[in-house]
C-alpha cells in the first residue's frame, strides 16, 4: 500500500486548468504552473509537433507545447490508476513528481521538424533533455517549487543516464517509453484531430481502467484490454500510412535531413549549432547561408519541393534493398545519380524511412495467468512484418526538370540499386 500523501497529491494539488481542444481541461499544480512559464519549455510553443506535414494538412500547426501538456494528463491518470491497484509497487511522493515532471518536460530537448534529424551524428533529443532539465531557471524550479532532483526527472527521460539502479526509476523509464505509454496515445489523438483523419482516435478511458501493474516492470492489461492495443497499433499503422509517411511529408523531412547531414559533413555547421532551436530559429539559422546545400532548407520553407519521380516497397529479404539502410550506401548511390543527370549532388536524394515497429510487449493477464500479447492477440509476428513491409517505401527524389527527361524514373532507381556495390 503506497502512502496516503502520494493519493493526495495527485487527486488535491492539481487545481489549475489549461483548457485543451483534445482534452477538454488539463490540471496542473502552482509548481507545474511555474515549469510551462520557463523559457525553455515555452520555446517547445514554437516547434510544430508534425515539423513538415502542414504542407498536405494544414491543420497540422499543433506544437510540442501543446502535446507535452496532453503526455502530462495522461501521465497523471496512468500513475493515479496504478498508485490505487492493490499489487503496486512501492513509490515514493518525490518518486511520482518526478515521473510527472518527466512526462511534461520529455521533449524540452526535441529538434525542430519533427524526425529530419534522425539518424544524423547528433545527440538524442533525450539526451538534450536531461541536460536542458539539469540547468538554469528550469532545475531551480524543480527543485525549489516542487521537492524534485532534477537528476532523477533527468534519468527517467534519458535512459543512457546511470539511474544508481533505483527500481522506482525503472518503473517510470517503461511507463513513459512503451508500448502503451502516455506519448504515443496523445500522439496519435492529437495527431488526427489536427490533421482532421479519423485513423488516431483511440478510447483513452478504456485502455488505462484495463491496465494493471507488474511490478517495477511496468504495465500489463486485463484480457478485456487486448482489443485497446490492437486499435492502438492499427491506428499507428494508419497514421503512418496517411500522414507520417505521406510522400509530399517524406520529401520534404528527406530535404532537410539531406541539408544537415551534408552541412555537418562538410564543417558547414558544428552539431551545437542545432541544439536549443525552434522551427523560427533554424529557419533563420540558414537563411541566406552559402553552403548550396542549405538552399534544400529554404526550399522547404517555400514549398519548392523535388519531385518524388519514382518509388519501391522495401524487400528485407532484397540485398540491395539492405545495403539501403546504411546512410552512407544512400549517400554513394545520390552521388552516383547526381554525375548521370549532371546535377549537384543536394538535388538527389534516395529516401528510406527508417523501421518502425508496429508490436506491443507486455503481459496480458487472463485468469491471473500472464501470456504474450501475441498469444492473445492478431497482431502475429507474421502480420507485424507486413504492415510494415506495406508502408516502407525506397524513393527518388529529384529536381523536376530531371524526373521529366527521364522516361523511366522507377528503372533508373532499380538499375541504381543494382549497382550498389
């Protein structure tokens, strides 16, 4: 039985509404009041949470700020249903701010435009964050206004950090990082609402009076609640294929993804240069900059975008498909490319998203017996894999005076990939 102050807390100190367009009010206490005011996290107001995908849906101007808040709501709901379950762990009061603060500031470090900075040599945004919430204005209120190490709220965003071996914090690492964690199901309701799809929606109420604890593992749900995952991931299924993935969406992450990866290739820019920026910031960072790459940035922000001329499913079983997966082999190949169609190598980019995962683990308990999710559920290893294998698309992007001399944009990417030694 975890003590009666954690109770408390959650159901007394949160008086102060945010009225939401997703949620109707989200409550925060004086303390919290005090973080969203912090400069840092009122810069996450001026990140779009889609980066690009304004461009196809123009409702799509939701921000970071925006889904911090929703991830903190359903935090708070989460840890209040497990705090009263029978078989919870042990928590501690500080232990429970930490997580919720955690949840509010898990995206202080995030870049702006969405995901076109995966992969490249830079920090993790998680990183980012546990620095950004170990300094300044931002630690002093944390610890002063509301009791809490910055380092443990720290270490529960940032898994690379040595959490001193604390159970409770690896509870935390596995409530907001999962497969049924309050990230992912703001997201993907946020998602859709603004970008106005129906594929997102999800039923918040029924998934978290399913969910039970399993110790300091994290969450299992009541068999009733396979169906929740089960829409869950099919609704991430389909975000991905209307709107993550959309290829006008693909080519424009791929644009500014080519210009930073080259820029830090080439010295054109350090990786502390694209630390602590919003999208008006980076925007204004490479206005008018001569390195030619970087016109592919202001291109995005005009949308003049090159043309998607040709694409393929990706075959894992393929091994120039494989090869596809190293940076450095796409690069080769867009280099190989740029010297037949006589352009400079920024124009051409070959495109491959990387892998996402479309399985749940977790416990599903029937009877008080735990089972596989997979047991219980549709979602196969062998359903998994092709739901990915329909969405995973290689393609060319090119300038479209190229694309239109080309007869066959789709067998000079196939003859390309052939050639990738």
């Amino acid at each position: 039985m975890n003590s009666p102050d954690i109770s408390r807390h959650l159901e007394s100190d949160y008086t102060s509404p945010i009225r939401d367009p997703l949620w109707s009010h989200i409550y925060l206490s004086p303390g919290m009041i005090r973080i969203i005011n912090t400069e840092v996290f009122q810069q996450l107001s001026r990140i779009k949470q889609l980066g690009p995908t304004f461009l196809v849906y123009p409702g799509a101007t939701h921000t970071r700020l925006n889904h911090s808040l929703g991830v903190f709501h359903i935090a708070r709901r989460i840890i209040t249903r497990l705090v009263r379950h029978p078989d919870a762990p042990s928590l501690t009061l500080e232990g429970v701010k930490a997580f919720l603060l955690a949840s509010l500031l898990h995206d202080v470090g995030h870049f702006p435009y969405t995901h076109s900075f995966k992969s490249l040599p830079l920090a993790e945004h998680e990183q980012l964050t546990g620095r950004f919430v170990q300094e300044g204005d931002l630690a002093g209120t944390i610890r002063n206004d509301l009791g809490v190490d910055p380092a443990v709220v720290a270490a529960i965003v940032d898994e690379s950090m040595d959490a001193g071996g604390s159970e409770e914090v690896r509870l935390y690492r596995s409530l907001l990082s999962g497969s049924l964690d309050p990230d992912k199901l703001d997201y993907l309701n946020r998602d859709a609402y603004f970008c106005g799809v129906p594929y997102g929606l999800q039923d918040i109420d029924f998934a978290l009076s399913r969910m039970v604890p399993v110790g300091y593992d994290g969450i299992g749900l009541e068999e009733s609640g396979v169906s929740a995952v089960e829409n869950i991931l099919f609704s991430k299924y389909l975000m991905y294929r209307a709107v993550y993935w959309h290829r006008t969406v693909r080519v424009a992450t791929a644009m500014i993804k080519k210009a930073v990866h080259m820029g830090l290739q080439d010295d054109a820019i350090r990786p502390e240069d694209l630390y602590g920026l919003d999208d008006e910031l980076f925007f204004a960072r490479f206005a008018g900059h001569p390195y030619p790459p970087f016109e592919l940035i202001s291109q995005v922000g005009n949308r003049r975008l090159l043309k998607p001329a040709a694409d393929i499913s990706f075959d894992p079983a393929d091994t120039g498909h494989q090869r596809l997966t190293q940076m450095a082999t796409r690069q080769a190949l867009e280099q190989q490319l740029a010297r037949e169609f006589r352009v400079p190598e920024h124009q051409v980019i070959v495109d491959l998203p990387d892998p996402v995962s479309f399985e749940a683990h977790f416990p599903i308990f029937v009877d008080g017996e735990a089972h596989e999710f997979a047991e219980k559920s549709v979602f196969s290893a062998d359903v998994v894999s092709r739901f990915t294998e329909t969405i995973r698309r290689i393609r060319l992007m090119i300038p479209h005076s190229v694309s239109d001399r080309l007869d066959d944009p789709r067998k000079v990417l196939e003859d390309a990939i052939r050639s990738v030694e």
